[in-house]
C-alpha cells in the first residue's frame, strides 16, 4: 500500500501529538504482541505518560508506519518526533542507559544485585580465564529468564558484583532479574554450570482445546481473547473475553493464581501476550494451542473457520 500525502499527513500528526508515540499492536494496556508488550513495561518503568496508536485497528495505519519508517516490523518508537527503532532497538538502548537520556528520564537506580557462585564454579570460571586476557565474566537475564554466562570486554552500562575474588559483570537490564542468582557447577559426563534464579517466573503452558473447555466447564479457568474486535467478529469462544483496555484492568485485578488463558487464531499472537502476564506475576498462564481454530474443529463446529 502506497504511502499517500493523505496518510503521510496523518502520520505526521500522531508522531507530534506527543513527546513519546509507540505504534504498536494493541493498546498500552492491553498489548496483543509480545515485543509490544516488551517495549510497554520498559517505558512505564522510564515516562509516566506516552502516546500509543493500534496498528491493528487499521491496516492502512500499518502498512503505511512501515514505509513512512522505512523499518518493516512493529512496534516502533518515536521521542521528540525522531524514529527511534523497533524492539530490539530499545531494549539495547535501555541496556546501555542512552534510552533515559533520550527521554530525558531519571535512570532507575542500580544497586548491584546479590549473585553468589560455588567454589567449584569460580574454579571453573577463572580455569576459563586465559593469563593476560581482558575479557571479564558476564551474566545476562533475558526478559524470558534465559541465563547467558560468556567472556567479553566490559560494556558500557554492566554493573560489577564481587563473586569472591572473582568480579562478574551484569547487563543493565538484567540487574532486577539476577538479584539473589546463586551458580553451581555440576561435574561428570555432563559438566556445566547451573543457575539457580529466584525470580524466575512460571512458564506458559500450552493448554489443549479439550483441557480448556473441561476447565471451563467447571469454572477454573478465565480465557481472553486477544484479537482485535475484526477477526471476534468473525468468530469467536463465547466464553472468551476480548482484551481490550476495560477487560485488561479486570485481568490485572485477579489473584496471581487465577487460571488465564489467551487464544487467538491460530495461538502464536497469543503466546506472546501469555508470556508478558507471566511476566507481570501470574502463575497459571496457559496459551490455548492452536487457538479459535483448533476450537472450530475439536469442540463446536457451528464456530467458521478464516
């Protein structure tokens, strides 16, 4: 789709409507992709208040912010009216600090966490440590709780722990999520290190269509819908409730042990929404495999397929 004066204009008005403009797929309360969702809770953590426009409520709206960007995915992200980047962008921003500067934010404060290492690991570790070689020990959480332990020059940003002799570098963003790791080493045919993180979350699990309608059947579970209202239109779960800004105030307002589940077509868009409640605290968080259309074909025929 051509990017028209018409739409370039408009454009232009929803990027200076604001300091901060997030285009994004659903809305600031209720994300209905996991890199929006990503992008979301790093500017709550930074602005109190930002502009945020659903790329799914207009498929002009989407095709045209790609080429009025040049940049081909979404979310995307503007401050002061200058295209900053998409996901992967902005978390390496806040990574290194620069993303407080650009929106003129008071960076969270740091205090280095409380990480603790066996002596077999930090035998390990310095075993692995050429003579004479700069690079340092690093740990990087990933927003999804994946451990990453490697070698590398000091960047900008890392927060130095004392592990006993032996100093480990952690990734800014990381910091929240390392507090309180303790790392072990394991010998034998399968030598390695372990992490044991504190913090780490429940995981999704993959809900199948005839566990969700038992569950729901009995009452035990709470199940969102979480595509825009054009495809609900088409077909929906009835027991379902759309995600929309009010159901997301219901949802954030459940005991963390609340059984949710979230479908959409086909349970890839809603596997990334899944994983951003698990990440806010809920423990039971299901995505419903295969979503509406696995319904359509296992439990109530009468609901079309698209």
């Amino acid at each position: 789709m051509a990017l028209t004066a018409a739409l370039k204009q408009r454009i232009d008005g929803y990027v200076a409507s604001d300091r901060v403009v997030l285009f994004m797929k659903g809305s600031r309360r209720a994300p209905q992709c996991g890199f929006s969702a990503q992008v979301v809770q790093i500017l709550d953590q930074l602005v109190p208040d930002y502009q945020t426009h659903d790329v799914l409520a207009s498929a002009e709206l989407r095709d045209g912010i790609k080429e009025y960007s040049q940049w081909p995915t979404i979310p995307q992200l503007y401050i002061d009216g200058k295209f900053v980047g998409g996901c992967d962008i902005v978390k390496d921003l806040q990574a290194s600090g620069e993303l407080e500067q650009l929106l003129g934010a008071a960076a969270p404060p740091l205090t280095p966490p409380k990480v603790t290492a066996s002596p077999e690991a930090i035998a390990a570790f310095k075993a692995a440590m050429a003579e004479g070689d700069s690079d340092v020990l690093h740990l990087q959480v990933s927003p999804s709780f994946e451990h990453d332990l490697f070698f590398g020059p000091i960047e900008r940003g890392d927060v130095e722990v004392d592990l006993g002799g032996l100093r480990l570098y952690v990734e800014r963003s990381s910091v929240a999520r390392a507090q309180g790791i303790s790392i072990g080493y394991l010998d034998g045919p399968n030598a390695g290190f372990k992490v044991d993180n504190p913090n780490q979350p429940a995981q999704v699990v993959e809900l199948s269509v005839q566990d969700a309608k038992a569950m729901l059947d009995r009452g035990e579970l709470q199940l969102f819908d979480v595509r825009p209202e054009s495809e609900g239109d088409i077909a929906r779960i009835p027991a379902g409730k759309t995600l929309n800004d009010e159901t997301a105030e219901y949802l954030k307002s459940l005991d963390k042990s609340t059984p949710i589940a979230f479908y959409c077509h086909h349970g890839m868009r809603s596997r990334g929404v899944a994983q951003s409640v698990v990440q806010e605290g809920f423990r039971k968080v299901y995505n419903l495999k295969g979503g509406v259309d696995a319904w359509s074909l296992a439990i109530d025929p009468s609901i079309p397929r698209y």
